[in-house]
C-alpha cells in the first residue's frame, strides 16, 4: 500500500499510527491531529488585529515604508523569513525581504534586554525574491533567493559585509537548517518537483567550499548522493540526479534533536528526516487529520518546550503549533489579511517573545507589510 493511503486508512480507522520518534523529552506518533492548544482558545481580536490565546499580547515593531522606531532606517517591502540572535543582554531580529529584480535583501532590529528597539539597519541589499533561510550556530544568517538558479547570502546580523555562497548551490532556494550535529546544512527547494538538500562543507562554520548533496529514494531506501553541477548551469540541479526524491513545493525547514522538520505547501504536509537514523517521516498532513487548522504551510519554528510552529500562506491566515504530544491546533490567528501571508516565524533568546511578518498586510500588496512580535506565557 501507498505510504499516503496507508496513513489515511489509520486515521480513519481510528488508530493512531506510532513510528516511535522523539522531538524532545516525548515520542510522538505522526501525523499529527487536530486537538485542544496547551494555550486554550483564541480570543477575539486584539487593537492589532490579532486574535491570540488569553495571557498574550502583541505589538507592531516595524511596518513596510515606514521608520522603525527612531533609529532611521525605513523597513523593507515583503518581509518573509526571519530569525533572532542573541546580543549581549539583548538580541537581534533579522527579516529577508522578498522583493524582486534587485529589490531584496534582509534588514535586522535590535532590542535592549528591556525587548525596547534600539537599532535596525540594512543587512543585505541589490539581491532577488529572499524569501527564507537559517540561522547558523555561529551566529550569521544564511537568506536564500527564491528564484530560478538564486544563490545564498550569508550575511551578518550585527551590519558587517555579507557574502554570496555560490558552493550552496543555484536553485529557487527556499530555507536552510544548520545540522551540527553532522555538520551539514539541509535546504529546500520551491519547485513542484523540487529535492530536500544538504550542503556538507569542507570545514565546518566555512560555507566557501564543500559539496552539495541531495535526497534519494531507490527501493525505498534513502541516500544521499552528490549534484555533478550545482551550478545548475545546462540541467538545473533537481534534474541532475535520476533518483532524486521530489517534494512538492519546499517551504520552511527548522532542526533540533537530530531532526530536519521541513514543510512542503503543494501537498500541505510538514515533514520530519530523522538524520540519525536517515529515516523520513510525515508528521502533519492536512489530509490525514480530522478538521485540520493548518493550510497553506509555509515557514516553520520550534519552542524551548518542543512545540513547532507552523505560519501559514493563505489558509485562514493562522500560525499553528505542533505539540510534542503530536496535537495540532491554532496559536494566532490575524484578521482583515486574507490576501498576504505570515512568514518569518522566529523566537527571542528566552523564548517568551515570538516574532511574524503580514507579508504583505491588509491591501494585500508588497509595500504594506507588517511585522509583529507576540509576548506572554510561553511554556518552557
């Protein structure tokens, strides 16, 4: 039987299918189901548009075209895929921009240890459609170019120059997740038939040479096996290797515990590659769960609990958390923005702040984005 009918055929039966994987401190069993948040229900919305559980508040750090507190600096268009980074007390947010033909690039905000902005600067400029990426353990950003044979930049969040990393191969880049565990950095692709890569890096915290890798499936048994070009020049690189296996749509990737979580929006599914093991399982699948909240996947983040939240493109606009229980259920949810997207999940340093973008915000167009941040009692 077919991996997806099989699964289907547990849910509906009334079984839950247990692979015995562990996020954290918990096994859970995929996929996962659609049951109550640690949280409790959504209010209603709040003065920002925000419908959140009780005990939580928002505010707006940043708006599209507008100065970002009183630091000066005018915050970019399409903000998307972001990350934080500790500094000293306090901390930095940086957020890609996804606008096109040049237009790209990231910016970052900083905050004092009282979460009060003190700064925010460009980080990365002149570049295309930067959608996601990574953050690395040696503190840089990896923002990947979502467009045919784009790059990844590895830029500097504290302002210093940023560096194109052309070894990490040319393709519609999507996200990327540090493995340091292996020393590898895992990336995804936003193609129909796109692959789930690894760059293996001749030196570990050096993204100048290496060899990019991708995913593999022959008689069920899965590998890695090298890209002959991944330049991407004559055959782009998800056509290179006959035995590559397709994802539909790459979007977001996080790692902890060993594992890759990445999501896939053509079939509305969040994975989950066991590296350890070299093991692939599906660990949400709107077809698969009963009254499913989350639609649209899109980029993806994990809480000190083991939580993983999920921002969704289109849907109902939601971020919806995946416990280590294995139950799916909605965190926020934002009003009045059916046309844009959120993205850019990313959590502070003491995991009780969470920050999003409104990619493109109530008008539904690039220059009218917006950037929260979401506080409260996140559980440890």
């Amino acid at each position: 039987m077919e991996r997806r009918s099989f699964l289907r055929a547990a849910v509906t039966g009334g079984a839950a299918v247990a692979f015995g994987f562990s996020v954290t401190r918990e096994a859970i069993a995929y996929p996962a189901q659609t049951g109550p948040s640690p949280y409790g229900p959504l209010l209603a919305a709040d003065a920002n548009g925000l419908r959140l559980p009780e005990g939580f508040t928002s505010r707006i750090i940043a708006r599209t075209g507008s100065e970002v507190a009183s630091t000066g600096h005018v915050w970019h268009g399409a903000p998307d895929g972001g990350a934080c980074f500790a500094d000293g007390e306090g901390w930095i947010y940086v957020s890609n921009s996804e606008l096109g033909a040049g237009t790209g690039g990231v910016s970052a905000v900083r905050f004092d240890s009282r979460g009060e902005i003190t700064d925010s600067y460009p980080v990365l400029s002149g570049t295309t459609d930067n959608c996601s990426g990574g953050a690395t353990p040696w503190n840089t950003w990896l923002s990947c170019e979502e467009t045919d044979r784009g790059y990844v930049f590895e830029t500097d969040p504290w302002g210093g120059e940023a560096v194109r990393r052309d070894a990490m191969g040319r393709f519609k880049h999507e996200a990327a997740a540090a493995d340091p565990d292996r020393r590898v950095v895992y990336l995804t692709e936003d193609e129909p038939d796109g692959n789930f890569y690894r760059f293996v890096p001749t030196t570990w915290e050096d993204m100048s040479e290496g060899a990019l890798q991708v995913l593999t499936e022959s008689g069920g048994a899965l590998a890695w096996a090298d890209v002959p070009d991944p330049t991407g020049a004559l055959t782009r690189t998800r056509h290179q290797v006959p035995e590559a296996k397709s994802f539909d749509g790459g979007e977001g990737a996080y790692y902890r515990n060993g594992t890759c979580f990445f999501t896939t929006k053509g079939d509305n599914r969040v994975w989950a590659y066991d590296a350890a093991a070299n093991a692939l399982q599906v660990a949400y699948d709107d077809d698969l769960t009963a009254d499913a909240p989350l639609t649209g996947v899109d980029n993806i983040t994990g809480a000190p609990a083991g939580d993983l939240y999920v921002a969704e493109d289109g849907g109902n606009m939601e971020i919806c958390l995946i416990t280590p229980e294995d139950v799916v259920a909605p965190f926020l949810q934002v009003e009045g923005q059916s046309e844009s997207e959120l993205c850019g999940v990313a959590f502070d340093p003491s995991g009780q702040r969470l920050y999003f973008s409104s990619q493109r915000g109530p008008s539904g167009n690039s220059s009218d984005g917006i950037t929260y941040e979401v506080s409260g009692p996140f559980r440890s």
